[in-house]
C-alpha cells in the first residue's frame, strides 16, 4: 500500500471515531437517550471498538499516566466493594466508571497533536448544542422564566453546567474559524447563555461568568487596567441582570440571593444550600471513624438515608471521603491537581488551548464543592482531555 493510501486509509477510520464519538455523547449527556439501556451499552461498546481498532491499526497503543491514573483509582473503587456497607450499592457506581474506561483510556492514547484535541472539542461542544436543542423540543415551554428549565429526567444543574462548558468551548474556537462560521457560534454562545441563566443553575452561572471572565483575563495580552475593567464589568452586568430582570430573578437571582444570605447569616436562607451544608457536616463525623478506606463506593447514600434521605452528597471530596477514603480522594485529586500544577507553571506563555483547560479544571475543582463529578461522563471527558494534552510532549503541540 502506498503512502498516499495509507494516509487516506489514515483519515477514513479517523472520521468514523469523531462520528462515533458525536453519537456516543449524544447519549452520555442526554438522559431521554441514556434510559434506553440497550443502545446506550450498544452504543459505548461500538465506540470503544472504533476507538481501539484505530488506536492498534495507526500504532498509538501507550499506556499513559492519565491511563495509569484511571486504572488505580477503579482499582481502589473496586476494592471497596470487600468492605462496603451495601457491595451492590458500590459495584452499581463501578460499572459506571468501566463503562467510561473504554471509551477514555483508548481516547487518551488515540489523541496526539493540537488538530486532533480541537477536533474533540468541536465534537464535544457540537454534541451539548445538540443536546440543548433536543431539551428545546420536549421541555414545557409554558414554565420557561416560571420555574428553572428542565425536563423529565433531566437536572436543572446538569442542563446549566453543560451549557457553560460549551460557551466556553465556543469562546475559545471562535477565534480560530471563518467569520460566517464565527455568526453561526456566536447564535450558539447566546442561545447556551441564555440555557444557562434560564436553568435557574448557580454551578452553571459560576462556570459561565467565572470562566469566561478567567479565560479572558489569562488569555489577554496584557494584563492591565482595561483587562481588570472588563472582567468587572462582566461580573457585575451579570449580577445587575439575574437581580434586576423579573424572569431571571424568580429562576436565577433569588436563588443566589438566598445561596448569599445562609453564608452570611442575613435574611431567609436557601434550604438547599443549608441541606448541602448539612450533608458535608454529617460526611466528615463518618470519614473521621472510617478515614482512610471509607465506607465503599457509593455508600455516603446508606449513611445519610439513616438521617436524611437516600441520595449521593452533593460534593464529590466528602462523596470520596466517606465511600474510598482518604485514600481515594488522595488518588483521584492526584491528576486534576497535577494538571493545574502544570499548566500553572506556563500559563504567561499565552497558549489558548492550555489555558482553556487550565479555566476548565480551575472551575472542576471548585464546583466539586457542590457536586459529585467522579462518575460524571462530561466532567470525565474534559479531565481526560487535559491531562492527555498535559502528558503530551511539546512538539506534539505544535502540529
């Protein structure tokens, strides 16, 4: 086979993983698609294959240390299934991480230059648009600036969090396209902004306005008067909008009003944020008799339905503090805080992509706060995309 055969044979079977990625995430974001267990396992499956046939026929299987990462952290899940209150309570989360596995280690391994990461991130950013678009379609319009946009099955956090990734995608490939394209993304950015704000979302707000505020602060030229002055800006038009515009208010501000009141102890606080609390406080007395191999995976549920009600704890360090231990948190916070350590290190080298996943695992890891993200299949992917473009080598960048 000649050369020129070989780099088509090359692009052909590349084209058929970024369409079998597209349809993998149309499934893993969208939960209406996602109920119907036997495409979405059928689906994963095939996207895995197509993943590994091409990673062994264009000789790219290496094992890598975000495979590594990957790998330990199961492992250590895994085992907490021998000493778990419920075994069947932490295998059912364990399936969910295999199930993630084989798409993003042979991703990881598959992915080697800038072209390629982009490539991803269109897929990924095109997949949510898509996904928004479908929420459109069977949401009741009839609530929209009445009660925060949702549907059945889906959650209003997930619908604004993925609506701020994807604005930020777009804000970072917007500069990289052809002007009518760059209308095309700038209809999208509004349209995910606008599904942010309306999903009532405070996690999605936070991602939005803090990370698009970050990434133009790090990624501009000079840091001086002008940029701080737009950042203001930003912020505080965001906060003047969701206060002061009547339907945002009653989905969005007065959710951060009362979020606002029960940290300061001023006015009616918000019984959500104070059942949060509530649920950390209750995680930390059991992570303290049980501190370094926790309870099992997925079992902070069993302890808090004893108090409360049968459900996760809504922040992903006291969900490992309590399920893997002090142990699990140290393995899974090793790469997260690895990437930000690195790309900390050069981010003044003013390197858009990397300082995207620099902002993206920023707002992770303060969003965890509020979320359990370790079996989350977006937070997942980005992780997986940033610490292979960490672990690649510099010259891989540049092509």
């Amino acid at each position: 086979m000649t050369r020129d055969c070989h780099e088509k044979r090359m692009k052909k079977i590349s084209k058929f993983v970024w369409a079998m990625l597209f349809i993998y995430l149309l499934f893993a974001l969208n939960p209406s698609l996602r109920i119907h267990s036997m495409f979405w396992y059928s689906i994963t499956v095939l996207t895995s294959l197509s993943l590994l046939i091409n990673v062994f026929s264009i000789g790219r299987f290496k094992m890598n240390q975000y495979t590594w990462w990957l790998i330990i952290f199961i492992v250590w899940c895994g085992l907490s299934v021998y000493w778990a209150l419920s075994q069947d309570t932490a295998l059912l989360s364990i399936k969910t991480t295999i199930a993630q596995i084989i798409i993003l280690v042979p991703l990881s391994m598959l992915i080697r230059n800038r072209k390629e990461f982009n490539i991803v991130l269109k897929v990924l950013a095109g997949s949510i648009t898509v996904t928004l678009f479908f929420l459109m379609l069977i949401v009741d319009k009839s609530t929209i600036g009445q009660t925060r946009l949702s549907a059945e099955l889906w959650n209003a956090n997930s619908i604004g969090i993925m609506a701020g990734i994807s604005v930020l995608i777009y804000v970072y490939q917007i500069t990289r396209v052809k002007p009518a394209i760059k209308i095309i993304y700038m209809i999208i950015i509004s349209f995910s902004v606008w599904t942010v704000l309306f999903s009532g979302s405070r996690k999605g707000l936070f991602i939005l306005v803090a990370g698009v505020a970050l990434y133009y602060y790090l990624n501009s030229q000079s840091k001086n008067i002008r940029t701080v002055l737009v950042v203001s800006a930003l912020v505080f038009f965001s906060y003047y909008s969701i206060m002061n515009i009547s339907t945002l208010y009653a989905v969005l501000g007065i959710r951060v009003e009362k979020m606002i009141s029960s940290f300061t102890g001023t006015g009616l606080g918000d019984s959500s944020t104070e059942t949060r609390i509530n649920m950390a406080k209750w995680g930390l007395l059991w992570f303290k008799e049980q501190p370094l191999i926790g309870y099992g995976a997925n079992n902070y549920r069993l302890l808090y339905s004893l108090v409360g009600r049968n459900t996760y704890a809504h922040n992903n360090y006291i969900e490992l503090l309590v399920g893997t231990g002090i142990i699990g948190l140290i393995i899974y916070y090793y790469m997260p805080f690895a990437v930000i350590r690195k790309f900390t290190a050069i981010i003044d080298k003013k390197d858009a992509m990397k300082t995207l996943f620099y902002v993206l695992f920023i707002l992770i890891v303060v969003t965890d706060l509020g979320m359990v993200t370790y079996d989350d299949n977006l937070i997942q992917l980005i992780i997986c995309l940033g610490s292979a473009f960490m672990s690649k080598k510099s010259s891989a960048y540049e092509t």
